[in-house]
C-alpha cells in the first residue's frame, strides 16, 4: 500500500479541525504527508501517557470467574500457581494498559470518525474495543492482516519446540562452566542464598576508592556468615531465555561456593505427580479459553483477555511452569538429603525464588528476604491483598522481609498484607558505612587529587 502520511506531532495537531481524515495505524509510518489521511505509528502515541504498574492489576487474583477466584483456577501443589506466573501476567497487563490509556488519550485529540489499521495487530482487539467505545468506524488492511496471522500461527506453532531447544540448551551452557560436586560437601544446617545475576554489579570499594565488582546487597551476609565459619551455598538464579554465564563465571571464581540453579532439575525428568498437576493447570487454561473471561480482565472498558490469553498459554511451556514444578520437587528431594538451616533471598517474588520459598515453608526451614528496590504502593510483587496465613490460596511471604526503613515498612503493613512481625528494618546496605565513603568525596582530598591548589575553585 502506497500510503502518504504527515511526519510531525505539529501536522497531528493541525488536522484536528478537519473532522473528515481517516487515521491509520501503522506499524511504521510512509515518508510522505496526506491532507487526507492521518497517518501514526506507536511513537505518536506514546506521549499520550506515562508509564504505571497498574493498580487494577492488584484486584485481579480475586476475580471471581464462574463463581471461582482466578487464584483457585491455578491452585495445585498446595498453592496457586498463579503466584509463579504473575510476573509475566502482570508485565502483559502493563503493557496493555499504557496502550489502552495512550491510545484512548490520542484519539480525544483527533477528530477521524474511521481508523484502519495496518500494522501492530497484536493489538488489534484492544484498537477495536476502543473504537468501538469512541464511535469511530474500525478498518483493518485484510492483506496485511493475513500476513500477520499466517507468521503468528507459525511462531505458535514452532513455540513449544523452540522453547525447550532453547531451555535446554541453556542449561548445557550454564552447567559446562564448573564440575559441582557441592552437595557431596554439605552438611546439615549450611545458609542458602539465592541471588538473580542482575545483583551483582560495580559498587564503591572503601579501599582504594574506585569501583568493584561484587554482590549487591547480600554482601554483608556473605562476609557474616564466612567470619562465623558458617558454611554457604549460593543458588545464581537466571531469568533470560538464552541465559548467560558471564555473571555465573565471576561468582565461580570468587571465594564462595556458587552455583547455578539449574543443577538441581537438570537430570531429574517430571515426575507423573508433577506432571499429572500440570495437566490440571493446562486443563484449567482451557476451560478459561472456552469461557472467555472478558469482563474479568476489564480496564477503562476495554477487556484485555485476547491480549494476554497467549502469555497464560506460554505459562505451560517451558522454562516456565513445567520447570517451575519440576524445581519444586527436585529441592524437596535435595532438602531431604542435605537440610539448610536458614534460606536468604533477594527478589524472592521471582517464580525460581519461590519455588524455594514454597519448600521452605513445607519443611519448616526459615527463610529471609532483602529489599532490593524501591517498592511502588502499586506493584503486586509486595502489594497484594491474598496472603497464605490467612488464605489457603494466597502468596507465601518470608518470615522475615527485610526493608530500607519505616516508610517500607509501614507500606507492606498497611498499605498491603504483610504481619507486622514478618517485616524488619535494615538500612541499605549501600549507605551502612557512608561517612567513610563521603570522605573520599571531600573538598580537601578532591583538590589534592585534582591538583587545585587554588581553594576558591
């Protein structure tokens, strides 16, 4: 299609007194202008709105879909599964819903009474509901669309296959760094520590006054527990797809005993129990599909279910639920056979964290989180309302979360549903010796290094 566009936000505002253009929606805009047509891609829309985690996402575990709480369609394994699969949910829902406030925010600044698309059709359902809901007529490039439906069938088709090639080839590359014979070295009552490998990173070295590699906020239990002579194992806990070992590899070296988590699940096939549970959530996905639970994933009058059904069937497919389950048996398997006295965790809301989360509290082992970021009023990681002590379908929670200071404290108790005694205050550990780190960014010692002789500089 040979179509003609304008190429600036000032041409978009000036052709708001024509009432008579049509707006199209590409997936990237032609170079030419039209007096006639209104042509936009996402980037025009994007200063419609700011970014949010949703607050409407926090009501959504409790939904009541035929006459079941979305949570008690995903419970098995003696919690709801729901809880391993919300981020992936919630970063969907997200997504839909700055697309929804910023599409419905453009098109009150447009006068077109007929919007085609040609381009971005996945979200052409969402487009549609809120053309629908702003009386303007909804039209689709059916040659374009065509095209966008045959690749998506086949990307769908392939998913599965291309998944699991790309797990396990993950875990070959992820466990060929090291020969880990740790667990024949353990002894009952060692401390676990699981970190995601986004935390460590440069941080401030005391010493020499530059910058160093090393764990972020589990630096202090590591050097702790390794003057006591207690004995450690740390879990490096990948998130990617593809999977990375440059992080992997510098905790090998270092002088604690890391490794990574997909040892423990890497030769341990499903058991029938634990695939007889997945059968339960793939049969619970398809009875919601046959359902269609629209009015149930609602936002400003636009239900984001088409959009998000695809995400709830990736759930099923590896690395996620299937390994997920497989992880949580494997670890009651290991715990048996080697006890931790006590588990610490950073981002202990990601589904590998939870799964030893969930072990934890059936075997009666104590488990520690530590605040690692800011933590918004609206972000489900810590603001949900189900919590496991007081509903059997609710989120498991540490014994103890350890928080930067009162105001998080108060925002996880009040504002969300955590017990009073299951929230400590800690500090940051950045700041715990800041008086010496602002001495090296002292007036004196910057001039001496800098060679300022003149003090009024």
């Amino acid at each position: 299609m040979n179509f003609l566009h304008n190429t600036s936000n000032n041409n978009i505002d000036k052709k708001n007194k024509n009432s008579k253009f049509i707006g199209i929606f590409c997936e990237k805009k032609p170079i030419f202008e039209s007096n006639t047509n209104l042509f936009f891609d996402i980037s025009d829309i994007e200063q419609y709105g700011s970014y949010t985690h949703v607050k409407e996402f926090l009501d959504l575990p409790s939904k009541k879909i035929n006459n079941k709480r979305l949570l008690e369609w995903f419970f098995a394994f003696d919690i709801s599964l729901w809880w391993f699969i919300a981020p992936s949910i919630h970063s969907k829902f997200k997504e839909a819903a700055l697309f929804i406030n910023r599409f419905n925010n453009f098109i009150e600044n447009q006068n077109f009474t007929i919007l085609k698309m040609n381009g971005n059709f996945d979200k052409k359902d969402l487009v549609y509901q809120i053309c629908k809901n702003n009386n303007i007529q909804f039209k689709i490039a059916r040659l374009s669309f065509l095209s966008f439906k045959i690749k998506n069938l086949l990307k769908s088709f392939t998913k599965k296959f291309r998944y699991r090639y790309l797990t396990n080839k993950k875990i070959k590359k992820r466990l060929k760094t090291n020969k880990f014979e740790i667990f024949d070295e353990l002894k009952d009552d060692y401390i676990l520590i699981t970190s995601p490998g986004i935390y460590r990173r440069s941080t401030f070295d005391l010493k020499n006054g530059g910058t160093k590699k090393e764990e972020f906020f589990i630096k202090d239990f590591l050097d702790f527990y390794d003057k006591k002579s207690i004995q450690l194992l740390c879990i490096d806990l990948d998130y990617t797809l593809k999977g990375s070992n440059k992080i992997l590899n510098e905790r090998l070296k270092s002088k604690f005993k890391w490794i990574p988590v997909e040892l423990f699940f890497s030769n341990h096939p499903r058991s029938p129990d634990t695939n007889k549970k997945l059968d339960y959530i793939k049969n619970s996905i398809k009875e919601l599909k046959r359902i269609e639970p629209s009015e149930s994933f609602e936002y400003h009058d636009v239900s984001m279910w088409n959009f998000l059904v695809s995400t709830f069937d990736e759930m099923l497919l590896e690395p996620n639920l299937p390994t997920y389950l497989n992880l949580i048996e494997c670890l009651e398997l290991s715990f048996r056979k080697n006890r931790p006295k006590f588990i610490v965790q950073t981002y202990e809301a990601g589904p590998y964290a939870k799964a030893f989360e969930f072990v934890a509290k059936k075997m009666g082992i104590k488990t520690m989180s530590i605040q690692h970021g800011l933590i918004p009023s609206d972000y489900p990681d810590y603001m949900f309302k189900e919590i496991k002590s007081n509903d059997s379908f609710g989120n498991i929670i540490p014994d103890t979360t350890l928080v930067y200071g009162k105001y998080y404290k108060d925002l996880l108790t009040k504002n969300g549903s955590y017990p009073q005694n299951a929230v400590s205050i800690f500090g940051h550990p950045t700041y715990f010796q800041l008086e010496t780190i602002k001495n090296y960014f002292s007036t004196n010692n910057l001039r001496q290094k800098f060679t300022f002789e003149n003090k009024k500089i």
